[in-house]
C-alpha cells in the first residue's frame, strides 16, 4: 500500500466524520443515532429518483458517504410511491421508531447538509425531480 493510498482512505473518512459531525450539530443528536439517519434518509431519497438522477448525486457525494448511499441497493426494485407521507414512513422504519423526533425536521435537516455539499444545479435538479409536498422539507435559497 503506498503513501497515497493511506491519504486518500483518511481524508475519504475524513469527510465522511465532517458530514456526520455538521449533521449531529444540527440536530443535536448522538454521532450513532446522526449516521444512521442519514442513512436512512440516503437510502429513500436514492429509492426516490431516477436511475440517472441517482448517479448524477452519487458523483457528488463524498467516497464513503457514496457507498453508505448505496448500501443494500438493488437496481431492480425501484420506489414507484412518490408521496412525502411514503418518503417520510420509508425513512422512518429504515431508521426506526425508538426515538421520538419531529421527523420532517430530522429530513430538512439532512437535506440541508447535502445543500451545503452538493453543487447547486445538481441540487435543483433533485429538488425538481420530487414532488412539490417532499420538496418543500428542501432549503431553497
């Protein structure tokens, strides 16, 4: 393994722990209980969009939060509800129910960080591809 190799997996973790970190300040949660809810929140909002759309924001995600994202993936199961109410449940369960949090707000959240990272044409283009109830959890400048 060479020098550049280590590097590159410790700035990849890195950013990863910066995501986490941003996320965990923002909603004032556990490190463990931040990571798993972005998770779940990755994982419907990947379900949510097209195979194309899907890769385009997999290209702007940081390497390790680009493999959590595609975790369990199975390109031939796509999401066909596209109501917030089954978005939000879809995250919900993936997350769990153990701990009692205003949900919309845990999702805006989330959302935010990936507007801080996340070039602003890509974000309009996944902003655009929801429906106008999901959209409105998203920050608009």
């Amino acid at each position: 393994m060479t020098h550049t190799s280590v590097t590159g997996f410790t700035h990849a973790a890195e950013q990863a722990q910066q995501w986490v970190n941003e996320l965990a300040r923002d909603l004032g949660w556990s490190e463990q209980n931040t990571y798993r809810f972005l998770k779940s929140v990755l994982h419907a909002l990947r379900d949510w969009l097209s195979p194309a759309e899907m890769a385009d924001l997999s290209a702007q995600l940081p390497t390790l939060i680009r493999g959590m994202y595609f975790e369990g993936w199975k390109p031939d199961s796509p999401t066909w509800e596209r109501k917030k109410s089954d978005f939000v449940i879809c995250v919900r369960s993936n997350f769990g129910d153990e701990i009692d949090i205003d949900i919309d707000q845990a999702i805006r959240a989330v959302f935010k960080l990936l507007d801080r990272h996340i070039s602003h044409c890509e974000i309009v283009q996944v902003r655009n591809s929801m429906k106008k109830s999901l959209r409105q959890l998203w920050p608009v400048d």
